[in-house]
C-alpha cells in the first residue's frame, strides 16, 4: 500500500504546533517563490515533435482509438489534454482561494498561521494566472467546467467546512504534483511545460504540508454528525475532480467524435489506473485519517481510486 507523505499519527495538533508550521513555510515562501510572469519564458517557441504530457498519461492511451490516431493526433491531444488539467486547476484554485479567505476570516491576522494562508492565496492567484498564459500559450480554449460541476464547485465552497476545505484542497494538489513532478522531470516533453511543472511542484510542497496538518487538526474537533458529512462531501470532490480532468471537446480538436471518445476514455482501464496512481498518496492519507468512509466511499470506489490501496496495484503497470 502506498504510504502518505505525513503519518497523521505523528502530527503536532496544537496552536503551537499550528504558528511553527506557519512559520517554516513563511520563511520558505520568502526564499523559493516565483513571479511566473516574468520568471518564465512566454515568448519562447514551442519545439514541434514534442509531447505536452507522457504518451502513456493520455486519457485514450493503450485504447483502439489511440491506436487510430496519427503521431501529430497524439502531440495535439496532448496539448489539449493539458489544457484541460490546466483549466480544472484554475477552477479549483478559484475556489480554493475563496475558501482560505472563509478560513482566515475569524482567526487573529498576527498569527503565522493565518499569515501564511493569505501567503497561500498570492500563491493561488500566480498559478491561475500562470495556468491560464500557458493555456493561451498553447493556442487552446479554456475548457471551463461542465455545468454541473461549475455549479456544485459553488455549493462545495459555500458549505465547507475546515477539514472540507483541506482535504479538498489536499487532493486536488496532489494529484496535480504527481502528474506534474513526472511532468517536470521529462526531458522529452515541451519545455514550457516542464517549467510550469516545476514553479507549481515547488510552491504547491508547502500549500501540501499546511493542508496535510489543518485537515488533520480540523478533524479532531468534529462531532459523528459532522464527519459523516464531511466524508460524503470529500468523496464527492474526489469523484468529480479526477473523473472530469479531460473535457470531451479536447476530442475534437483531434478529430474525434467527443461522446464517444469520452466513453472510450471512462472505460479506459489503463486511465483509470493512472488516475489512482497520481492519487495514491492523498488517498493513503486520508484513509489514514479516517476521512474515507459511509456513503462517500462509493463516491471513491466509483472514480477507482482506492485500487491504489489495493493488493497487487502495480505502479509500473500505468506507464
């Protein structure tokens, strides 16, 4: 089984605990932060022949329509495919941002704690800005959200509670990390996106660590009514941030019927694989932490996310 980054039984859940933690990251932040505006090269041209993302981390990869496509197909789905995660990283974060601004609304604005998550939320803004530069870079659309899911993002932000906010906010960053850490260390792949790889695997480290220990310290204080919730609404997230990753119009700017690509994609085992291999460690942990359960549960067997946790999961087997 796939270990998490931070036992939560070690975890320090004091105040004290909670303004060191505030502060480590605040002196990190102060050394390593990026202006991806200026720090990356956006007039720099794309290199043809170059993938966007690893072949073999396409949603149609190992499928008879994969084997259809051409090798310029292949390069354009993955340019659009990145896209895509780009744009579901921009509505996440947009999110994410509105709910660290809840979070710190009550809290003593001296405190380190409360001061790195306004450090946080300047973090958030940069990506999305930078997420969409890339986006545009790329010559793609913004694939906005489908209807459904823009709405119940709305409904998850306005009704989250503290662990909500961070076990969310938790898995969605980090299984981003895990395609983008493979991302950033492909030497074959566009050099843009090994960039932007690495300027948000740096940053999104410490939003990782805060969110790893806030959900774990919010938890302690819910009452069984409360962790019921919780844990219907995490699986929610978790269902429809992996499961909608890849927009079905990303099918058709490679000529492809988008409904049945999708469908093609949904039934892909070996994308269904990689999706619970970039989620295997977030889901680790919050299994460990008790966050996994009652009727969000199937929300998690649904999107195959627990196949990492697994016996016989083999991680070679995704790429």
């Amino acid at each position: 089984m796939a270990t998490s980054a931070l036992d939560p039984r070690t975890i320090d859940l004091s105040e004290t605990a909670s303004e060191r933690t505030g502060e480590r990251l605040l002196r990190s932040s102060a050394t390593t932060t990026y202006d991806p505006v200026v720090d990356i090269d956006w007039d720099a041209p794309l290199e043809p022949g170059r993938f966007f993302s690893p072949p073999h981390r396409l949603s149609l990869y190992g499928t008879d329509l994969w084997e259809q496509l051409t090798e310029e197909q292949r390069i354009e789905l993955s340019r659009h495919e990145v896209a895509s995660i780009a744009s579901v990283g921009i509505w996440f974060e947009t999110i994410l941002m509105q709910m660290l601004v809840r979070h710190a609304y009550d809290k003593d604005p001296t405190s380190a704690h409360v001061q790195y998550a306004y450090t946080e939320i300047g973090d958030e803004c940069r990506h999305s800005t930078m997420f969409g530069k890339m986006i545009d870079r790329f010559c793609a659309p913004y694939y906005r959200p489908r209807p459904l899911t823009h709405a119940l993002g709305r409904f998850f932000k306005t009704v989250s509670n503290g662990p909500m906010t961070f076990a969310g906010a938790l898995f969605v960053e980090e299984m981003l990390d895990q395609l983008q850490r493979e991302a950033r260390d492909d030497e074959s792949l566009q050099p843009l996106v090994r960039m932007v790889s690495h300027v948000h695997v740096v940053e999104e480290a410490r939003h990782m660590r805060y969110a790893r220990e806030e959900a774990a310290r919010e938890w302690v204080g819910l009452g069984w009514v409360s962790r019921q919730w919780t844990k219907f609404m995490v699986g929610g997230v978790a269902l429809f941030a992996s499961s909608q990753l890849i927009h079905p119009q990303v099918y058709a700017a490679v000529g492809l019927d988008p409904k049945q690509a999708a469908r093609v994609a949904a039934a892909n085992p070996h994308w269904r694989r990689s999706r619970a291999w970039a989620a295997r460690r977030v889901t680790a942990t919050l299994q460990e932490y008790g966050m996994i359960g009652g009727p969000g549960k199937r929300f998690w067997k649904r999107a195959g996310l627990l196949d990492a946790l697994q016996p016989g999961f083999d991680e070679a087997a995704t790429r």
